[in-house]
C-alpha cells in the first residue's frame, strides 16, 4: 500500500531509486565545513583562529553543552526539511537519520557517554493535530533506532501559532522561545545525558530556552544539540 503511494523515487531528483533519497543526492548534500565553534557548531571558515569559540558564543550564555548539525541550510536541504515537515516524514527521517550518527562519529563530548537519552523539541500543539507528527520527535526516532538510544519527552511548547518564530527578529525569537518552551508538569528529575533533537538550528533561541528549561530537572550533568541543518 505504502509503496503503491509512494513510489521508490528520490525526493531531490525524482529519479527511480529504491531509496527515499538516492544515494548522489546524499553524498552530495552539503555538509557542515570543519572548522566549526565548539560551542554551537557553526562553521568559522578558519577564520576565528586562537579560540574554540565564536564571535557569537561569547555574547550569548553558555545554557547548552555543544550544538552539532549534520548539513548546512541550503536551498536543498531547506527543500527536503520542507518536504518532511508535509510529507513523507518518517521515510525521511529514516534515510537522513545516517548523517546524525555520522556526526556521532565526529563529536567526541557524544562518543564520551554510552547513555545518551534524545530529547525532542516539542512543536505547538494546533500543528501537531494537524501535521499528525513531529519532526523532531521522527527524526529522534529514527537515529535512537540507529544508535540504540531511548527517548523521552521531557518538554512541551506553550503558545499559539501567532508566536510561530519565522516572522521574528534575532531578539524578539530569544524572548519568545524563552516563554514557548517548559517542562511537561510533573517532570521534576530526568538522566544525566540528554541530547535535545531538532530538524534545524537557525539563531540556537530554541536551543537555549529548551536547554534552560531542562537544567531545572535534577540529575541533569549535560545537555546538547543535535540537528539536521544549521543555519549560517
Ligand atoms: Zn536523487
Ligand atoms: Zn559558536
């Protein structure tokens, strides 16, 4: 059934491929450059040398441990994230999920504990009833089953879709998320190791606020980031 209305093409070339995305259009999807930010992963283009940090990690908090992405955000890759946020997302997420682990075997503060727990970034509830799913949480799934990980849901998003992060400036997004993100009431003591998931990191507002959100939980030693895409 599922095959009948999906057929084995690419998402990106349309072409015949047994696979959701071939396997040219995977390799040539753009990886994050080295090297990046130890903080928040950002690519420095050599240019930041002297410091593991970049320009905008030292203004910002440190709230999180590290943020890691597997691709850049291109036009293509913002295209297939497009693609999985109306359509076919756990195909997707299944054949994107390989890059996370491939970040894995690049990022030694996740290849230091066994344990990690993933954690998903909520979406607003109105969406999720209509969408039916969450990226995040599919694409948490899908590397969790790769990795052999578990997965919780710690957080929730408060809100309504007027506070939807498009539309905002840099600040403006940092506020709003900050009061957009809270612990699922109840949930007062989580693992040590959470690692939060997103499909893209784009000025880390998001990051921050459900990072801080989770500190509060007791048992905490270390939160990070894991996304799909990071935006320059
Ligand atoms: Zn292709
Ligand atoms: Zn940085």
């Amino acid at each position: 059934m599922l095959d009948w209305l999906y057929p084995n093409t690419c998402e990106l070339c349309g072409e015949l491929s047994g696979a959701t995305i071939c396997p040219a259009c995977l390799a040539g999807l753009e990886r994050v450059p080295r090297p990046i930010c130890l903080y928040c992963g950002a690519p420095t283009y050599g240019l930041e040398t002297g410091t593991d940090r970049c320009r905008c990690c030292r203004v910002f908090p440190r709230v999180y441990d590290f943020a890691r992405a597997a691709l850049m955000r291109t036009p293509v890759t913002t295209e297939l994230v497009h693609a999985f946020k109306y359509a076919r997302a756990s195909h997707l997420c299944v054949a994107l999920a390989p890059l996370l682990a491939n970040v894995w075997e690049q990022t030694p503060e996740l290849r230091e504990h066994g344990d990690w727990v993933l954690v998903p970034v909520p979406v607003e509830r109105g969406r999720l009833m209509r969408r039916g799913y969450n990226q995040a949480e599919e694409l948490a799934r899908a590397l969790g089953k790769l990795r052999g990980l578990r997965m919780l849901q710690l957080l929730q998003r408060v809100g309504t879709e007027y506070t939807s992060q498009t539309r905002l400036s840099a600040r403006e997004r940092q506020l709003n998320a900050r009061q957009a993100y809270r612990l699922i009431p109840g949930i007062t003591e989580a693992p040590p190791h959470l690692l939060l998931v997103d499909d893209v990191y784009t000025t880390g507002a998001t990051a921050r606020a459900c990072a801080a959100a989770l500190r509060r939980l007791s048992g905490v030693q270390k939160i990070g980031v894991l996304t799909l895409l990071r935006a320059e």
